[in-house]
C-alpha cells in the first residue's frame, strides 16, 4: 500500500548532476574519501533549492561600465543544524553557498533495538528565533530524529524551519510532514521503503559509517 503524505511540502532536487553523483555514492565500492566529496557537493546543489525563497533588496553598485541596481539577499539570517553525525558531512557544502552562516548541532542516537532516537547534545546560536534553520542529514528513514530535532529548536524559539536530506524513505516524509504543519523537506531522492531494520532501501547504507570511514 502507498504511503501518503502532503507532496507539496516536499522538494525533489532531481538535477541530472544530481542524480549522477548520487548513483556513485549509492555504490558499495565508492570509497570514503570520495563517499565524503560528495555529500559536500549535493548538500551545495540542495542549498540551492532550499535558499531559492530568500526575499531580495535592491542594491545600486558600478560596474566598470556605469551604474546600475542589482539585488542581494535582504534581511535573512541562517543557522545550519547539522543531526550528528552523519549530518556533519553536510554542513561545508552549505557553507560553501552561505559562508555567513551559523552552524548549530544536535546529538541523536539511534537505539538498535527500538530504533527510536535520544539526543544527546544541543547547541546552537543564541538568536536561533532570529534564523532561518536549515536541518541537513542524509539520510530521512523513519523520521524520528528529524522530528526531534524539530521538536528541540523549536523549544528553544526556532520558528522557521527547513529539512534538507539526501535521501528520504516514504515512511519518513509521511512522519515529519504529519508531525510538523509547516516544514518543508528538500530531499535528492525518494526511495522505496524502510526494511526490517528501518534502512533505506535501496538507499546507500549507513551514512555516518561510509562519511567517517567506521565500517
């Protein structure tokens, strides 16, 4: 049976590029050190998509011809809230698009047994409510620890939120996307399901292990 969920909320940043590094990374035999290169370079093809609502100023500069108006971003402040660990290998490529950005961090971890996540750690900009909050991890499977760390910002004032994985599971969609009303979830790819382990399938395996070289 079909799992539905508010396909509105949901970006699918489908880039041929995209999809061709992503077929890499999905590889067993794609090493750690470009398994890694990777990730970094989706979550800046992503920040793209996840940045495209940014409100616009004009701004008059000269150019060595004459003087015109152009625009820059207008009164937007950014936190990236990396999920530990695996959300770590995010977090250069979205700096690499907004340098200016504040990073936070939240620790969730995942029982084995129960699969459901316990956060560990916290801490992010004391002006969090001020921000736009982007959350990166790669990987969305059943959306526990993306609805915690919604939880946790938002306790602590965090008002407008976004979520950017690279691959996300149908469960995980319909879960964060029942549990919050306004997210909006930015995802390279929608997989087929969860298996009895809760991974991805056919997914790419354990993010962490394959970004940090722990397997």
């Amino acid at each position: 049976m079909a799992i539905s969920y508010d396909a509105s909320r949901v970006t699918v940043v489908d880039h041929p590029l995209v999809q061709h590094k992503l077929t890499i990374m999905r590889d067993k035999n794609t090493g750690t050190k470009q398994f890694r290169e990777l990730v970094r370079e989706l979550a800046l093809f992503e920040g793209y998509e996840v940045t495209r609502d940014f409100p616009l100023a004009d701004r008059e500069v000269e150019t060595p011809i004459c003087r015109t108006v152009g625009k820059e971003i207008s009164g937007r402040k950014v936190a990236i809230v990396p999920i530990l660990r695996a959300g770590l290998g995010m977090v250069d490529g979205m700096l690499d698009l907004i340098p200016s950005a504040r990073v936070g961090h939240i620790g969730m971890e995942r029982d084995e047994t129960t699969h459901e996540p316990r956060e560990y750690y916290f801490k992010v900009p004391h002006d969090i409510n001020e921000r736009t909050s982007i959350i990166v991890d790669p990987m969305l499977a059943t959306g526990g620890s993306a609805i915690d760390a919604i939880h946790a910002l938002k306790a602590r004032g965090a008002r407008d939120l976004k979520l950017a994985v690279l691959i996300a599971a149908p469960e995980g969609l319909a879960a964060v996307l029942a549990d919050d009303p306004d997210i909006h979830i930015y995802t390279c790819a929608i997989d087929e399901c969860l298996n009895e382990n809760a991974y991805i399938v056919p997914g790419l395996g354990d993010a962490g292990d394959r970004i940090f070289g722990t397997l």
